[in-house]
C-alpha cells in the first residue's frame, strides 16, 4: 500500500475508477486528500475479509457500510448494499463481493 506523506497533500495518489467517485468522496472531506487516503485505507482493513455469513450483525455492518460508501463515492457499491439490505439473496450477496473486490484492488494498487 501507499504511503502517506502528509507534506504534501497533492502528492497523495486517490483511485481512479468508475466504482469510487473520488470527487464526491473529497468534498464529504473536505477536499482533504490525506484524510480521504487515510478513511480509504480503513476501509480496506476494515472490509476487505467481510464475510456476511457469519456476522452476528449483519443489519447494523451493512447500514454502517452503505453510509461509509456513500460518503466515500462509492456509489455502485452503496446501491447493492441497499438491495442486500432489502432482500439477502444470494444474487446481491455476489454483487457485493464482487463490487467491493473491485473496490478493495482498486484502493490496494494506488
């Protein structure tokens, strides 16, 4: 993974992919890139492993993930977590990994 130097910001490199709107995800903070890289990288090490199967809360994971991704410019992700949430069919549970996979690679190789 990257690393960061906080001194200069511009030099911070962000994805750059139809599945993350790096635009929207700056102005949520503030058009800080270093804190956007950092929430970023969280993400990553937060979700990458998420196996939905065996979440004890799943509802309260999935509510939290679509709001992180919405703010984050996630957005293709953030519309099959809403389906998920809706109904958990085996359907959306595939289009989430593969959406998140996508995500998390994209994040990874910056």
């Amino acid at each position: 993974m990257t690393t960061l130097h906080y001194q200069n910001e511009l030099s911070i490199q962000l994805p750059n992919t139809n599945s993350i709107d790096t635009s929207l995800g700056l102005k949520h903070c503030n058009q800080n890139r270093a804190l956007y890289f950092k929430i970023l990288n969280s993400f990553v090490k937060r979700y990458q492993h998420i196996n939905l199967h065996q979440l004890e809360d799943r509802e309260r994971t999935l509510h939290s993930l679509k709001g992180l991704s919405a703010t984050l410019g996630m957005n293709n992700l953030n519309r099959t977590i809403t389906q998920l949430e809706k109904s958990f069919e085996p359907t959306y549970i595939n289009n989430f990994k593969q959406e998140l996979n996508i995500i998390v690679d994209k994040i990874i190789n910056i």
